[in-house]
C-alpha cells in the first residue's frame, strides 16, 4: 500500500485548524468587542503637533485629578459625526475630552469644529497616525476613557451613541472616578 502524501493531510489539518480558532472566537464574553491590550496599564506617550490656534493635546495632561476622555477623529468619518453630539453634551457636564486628528487635512478638521463645535479641552493633529499605532488604534472614531494616574480604564472603538454612551461610557467614567 502507498504512503499518503503529506499534501492529503493539509485540508484536514486547516479545517480543524480555521474550526478551533472559530470556536474560540465564539466562546469569548462579547463577540463584538474588540479587545485592548492597553486597559488597565498607563496610556502611551502622546505625540501631536498643533491643530490650529486649538491649545495642544500634551502627555502631562493624561495625568492628574480627574478622568478624562481621549476621543481619536477625523472629518472625513462619517461615524465621527454622528457621535459628536454626544461629546459636546460629556463637554458640557464637565468631562474633559482631549482630540486627537488622525491622517486628516488641517483646514477640514478645523472647518468640521467650527460647523459642529468643539468639543476638546485641547487638540493635536496624528498626520502620520504614530500616536494611533502606539495606542493600538483599530479606526476612527476611538475613545480611551482616562483616571486620574493616567491609566486607561476603557476603550471604545466606533462611536458613542446614546446607548453606549449610558450602557459603556458612563460606567467606565464612574470606575475611573472610584480609582
């Protein structure tokens, strides 16, 4: 009787293979959520440059009183939009939110806060998306939720809606706040 060939076994061993990584992936607590290796460790340096006459987004800011949000956007994101209204109602109750512009043109970035307000404490441009790549940005919109020593609490990929604005964002804001 002939040997098989090594080549018979690989479509079995793949299918297996691809069938434990699927399983896997369906036993974790929220399929949809997309993890961060960053919560709970200190936030990664911040590397902007100046958006406008907007004060600049510094490291020293992500520590000290206080949780603060770090909100990563882009005028050219339509998900960006629809969760802006909800930043500038956080601003209004008082949560500091730091912006960070990812790979977007200066004069539209800055022409999409006059249009829909500006919801930052400060800002700062990521053109080359370094600081994104450092904070294992996914795609914008992005927001970290912040403590007072400068750890990440939560983060959040896609756009806070008001569902997950009360179901994620002001749970992880209160946790930050008890820290």
């Amino acid at each position: 009787m002939a040997k098989p060939s090594p080549l018979m076994l690989a479509p079995p061993l793949v299918f297996f293979a691809l069938a434990m990584l699927f399983f896997v992936g369906m036993q974790r607590e929220n399929p949809d959520e997309l993890p961060s290796a960053l919560e709970g460790k200190p936030a990664p340096a911040v590397e902007v440059t100046a958006l406008g006459d907007a004060p600049v987004f510094e490291d020293a800011m992500l520590r000290g009183e206080g949780v603060k949000l770090v909100n990563f956007w882009a005028s050219w994101c339509a998900p960006c939009r629809v969760e802006h209204p909800n930043l500038e109602l956080m601003a209004k109750e008082g949560i500091t939110i730091y912006g960070v512009n990812y790979k977007d043109d200066p004069a539209k970035a800055q022409r999409f806060l006059r249009e829909l307000g500006d919801p930052y404490a400060a800002l700062g441009a990521d053109a080359s998306g370094r600081m994104a790549l450092n904070w294992g940005l996914y795609g914008v919109p992005e927001t970290y939720v912040i403590d007072g020593n400068g750890q990440i609490v939560l983060r959040f990929a896609g756009p806070i809606t008001p569902s997950i604005l009360e179901s994620t964002i002001r749970p992880a804001i209160a946790e930050a706040q008890a820290n």
